[in-house]
C-alpha cells in the first residue's frame, strides 16, 4: 500500500483548491445560503477545471484525483454535489439514500439527472417530493425531500464508491476545522499568552489533529482496497467501516473547534461555524453513526470480515 497520493491527484487538487480560494473559499457557502441560484456557477467553475470527465471506475489515478477533489470540496464545504456527481452510477448525480422512512437529498434541485442508492447496495429512482423546493434550514439548508422507488440492479460497488468519496470530502473538512482552530489559539492570547501555550489547549488539539490524521490514513487504505479490485461485499464493508469512523472523528474534531473558540465558534463570524453546519447532513444523510454502525454489522455478520492477505494478494 502507498500512503501517498499519485501526483496526478495532488496536482488536481492543488489547482481545484487555489480556484476555490479565489473564488472566495467558505464565503462561497455564505453566498450559497444566502442565494441558492448561486450554486449552478460552482458546477460551472470545475466544469471548466475539466473536474466533471474525471471517472473514478477508469482506475487508481482517476479514483485518487476523484478523491483529492472531495476533499478539497470539503475543506470549504462546497455548496456543491461534487461528491454526488464524481460517484455518479447511471445518471448526472447519484445520491446515498436511507433505507427507508423520509428522504432528504441535499442539493436535489439542481438541474441534473438524479438516481439513488442506500449503504447495503439497493438501487433507488429518486423524485423531489411535492415542489421540489429546498428546506432551506440551518442543518439542511440545500436539503429537498424525496420519494424513492426500488429499482434493479447490484449498486453495491457502486455505493462503496459513493461512501468512500463522501468520506473524503468530510475528510477536507476535520482538516481543515483543525487548521482554522490551531491557527485560531495561536492568535488569540489569554493572561498575556497565547492560547495554544495553555497545556489542556494542546491537549485537546493534539487529540483533533490526532483524529483527522488517523482518519486519513484510514481513507487512504479503504481508497486502495477499492483501487485492488476488492470483491463487492469487501468493498463495502471498508467504505461503511471508513464512513463510521469519520463520523465519530466528526464529534471529537468539530467538538474540540467549538470549545476552543469559545462563544465566538457558535457564531457566522468564524468558519468553523460554518463548516460545523454543512458537516450536519454528510454526518446524518443518509443514516447517523449508529445506523451505519448497524449497517455495517449485519453485513459483516452476513459475509464476515475481509481477509487481510486476500485484499493484499491483489497489490498490482
């Protein structure tokens, strides 16, 4: 296993990530929320970066820059289905989708074509429901509610892709919550000291810097058991298990942000605010930790785990 991403896939993500930031980086979710008509021209802006004729499925280069390419959308918490459309399986955008009760599809209205599929693999036809319009509320302020139908066909493959990318993107954004919170107790003095000197500070920092770099070791394994050619029940099994433990770092990572902020980190002055916020749906869409969690057992318990040497045996 190489712990490090191809070239090709820093390269891309560099040249994505300086776009975004002259675009005006987290002020683009500000505009978003304000405007959601403002969304169509982020699509617009990597189309030109060529993002969208990058296919994951072609092999390990194009699935590492499709990752890399979450994860700098997560680092600014792009108000955009990037996610969606580079895991795109049979239409424009494909969506990760509960396996039952409501259905809320972030950025559903967008003009493109959408189908669905849920964490154990089942292939959904979606349908905003009802107008269509989008909730417009804090935790899901791009959220549509939907209607799914069954539809056939194995999705399994498919939604280990789907899950490992959207892993990425929440990858970007614990990063990125860290750097905004270490730069953050650096500038801010406290008895004459900056922050970051206090030992309990550092404690709490080097717990989130800690969560956020196991977490991309972890997405880089699961990245390459896909890239291997892993079986479709092994495949999926990495990616829900990627997905639990980038849920869980989310708790430690954005916890930690807000209480070494202060009061100021529960406010729109700061983009650790924000960036709390849009984690919301990739934390709880389609299933929370636990149900993932229960997800990921009962497959488990159905196929048992991965080996270890038969995933290695397939290292090109």
């Amino acid at each position: 296993m190489n712990v490090t991403l191809s070239g090709e896939a820093q390269e891309v993500g560099a040249m994505v990530r300086d776009r975004v930031e002259r675009e005006g980086g987290v002020d683009l979710l500000r505009g978003a929320v304000a405007d959601p008509g403002r969304r169509d021209r982020i699509g617009e802006m990597l189309g030109e970066l060529g993002i969208w004729d990058i296919d994951p499925a072609e092999g390990a280069t194009e699935l590492e820059v499709a990752a890399e390419v979450c994860r700098v959308a997560g680092r600014f918490a792009l108000p955009y289905p990037v996610v969606e459309r580079l895991g795109r399986s049979g239409a424009d955008a494909t969506a990760l989708v509960s396996r039952r009760g409501n259905r809320v599809v972030p950025h559903l209205d967008l003009a493109l074509s959408w189908n669905g599929i849920d964490l154990e693999g089942a292939r959904h036809r979606l349908q905003p429901r009802g107008s269509g319009l989008v909730l417009g509320t804090q935790l899901a302020p791009f959220g549509v509610e939907a209607d799914a139908a069954p539809e056939e066909g194995d999705g399994r493959r498919a939604a280990a892709l789907l899950i490992s990318l959207e892993s990425w993107w929440l990858l970007g954004l614990l990063e990125s919550a860290v750097e905004d919170t270490a730069r953050y107790t650096r500038e801010r003095e406290q008895f004459g000291r900056p922050l970051a000197h206090f030992q309990s500070v550092a404690f709490q920092l080097a717990d989130m810097s800690l969560e956020a770099v196991a977490s991309a070791e972890l997405a880089k394994y699961t990245l390459w058991v896909l890239a291997c050619g892993a079986d479709a029940d092994e495949a999926l099994i990495e990616a829900l298990g990627l997905r639990v433990a980038l849920q869980r770092a989310a708790g430690c990572v954005l916890r930690g942000a807000h209480q070494l902020h202060g009061a100021m980190g529960f406010t729109d002055e700061v983009d650790v605010s924000w960036l709390s916020r849009a984690s919301q749906a990739a934390r709880r869409l389609p299933e929370d930790a636990h149900r993932t969690t229960g997800v990921l057992l009962e497959m488990l318990e159905r196929v048992g785990y991965p080996q270890l040497g038969r995933t290695a045996r397939r290292t090109p």
